[in-house]
C-alpha cells in the first residue's frame, strides 16, 4: 500500500497563496472593525499615561509582556521618572492591576508616586527574569493573585 499522504513546506505554492490571501483579508480588516469597546491595538497601549489613583500622572506604557502560551498580557511595562529617557526605570505592573479611565485617557493603577519607589523595577538594559517567582513578587506587591 502506498503512502499518499503529501508533506508541505512553508516553500510549496499551496502554503505561499493561503499566506497571501491570508495578507490580503487581514490588509483589507479596518482597524475600527477589530477594536471596540472591549478590545485595542497594542500599539495603543504603548505610550499611553499611566496616573495614581490621586489622579498624578506618573508614567506611561513602553510595552506589553505576554504569555508565549496563554496569550495573555501578564505585564503592562511602565517607564517612569528620568528625563529625556536619561535615568528611566521600569515597573512591570500586573496588566490586572490596572484600570483604563477614559475620562484620562489613561490606565490607572491603584498606588501613589511614594509607594512606587519601592515597587519591583529595572533598569535599561538590565530586564529581570521573568520567572514565576518575579511574578508573584509583582502581582503581591500590587495586590493582585498571580
């Protein structure tokens, strides 16, 4: 009995078209159609100010940790203080533990600037490791289940 069971290679003409239509259907999706009240683009989230809940503005998003598996935002990354990006730290903040205001235009995040000196941070160039351990030392600090 012959095997006629064919193996393709991301190199075969059958794969290259379905990618492309693939392109072509995800070119022609308008932004609006995939964001709505419950869902936004990453590169939204990125840049946008983070404040206390007193309402200070104390930082803003530089980027989004998320699980390879899951697929879930664990971390939204916050820069903060510094100037011109000279001296600027970096809080990992459980994703949960934020709240978008649309009133701001921002996340808020239920601390003050005080006690964010103390939070989990890293410098530039020095990310920790991203371990389970890191995690619930975060989420705990901020009062979230890991």
């Amino acid at each position: 009995m012959q095997n006629t069971t064919q193996i393709r290679t991301a190199n075969t003409p059958a794969d290259t078209t379905t990618l492309d239509q693939r392109r072509e259907f995800d070119r022609s999706r308008p932004l609006e159609r995939d964001e709505s009240r419950f869902l936004i683009s990453s590169d939204k989230v990125e840049g946008t100010e983070v404040f206390s809940t007193d309402g200070e503005k104390i930082g803003q998003i530089e980027h989004l940790m998320i699980g390879k598996r899951s697929g879930r935002v664990e971390y939204a990354v916050m820069g903060f203080g510094g100037f011109l990006g000279i001296g600027e730290s970096y809080n990992p903040l459980p994703w949960e533990a934020l709240d978008y205001d649309t009133d701001k235009g921002g996340y808020v995040v239920n601390i003050d600037k005080d006690r964010l000196k103390d939070a989990p941070r890293f410098e530039k160039n020095s990310e920790p490791a991203w371990t389970r351990d890191f995690g619930q030392e975060v989420y705990a600090y901020y009062g979230v289940m890991y």
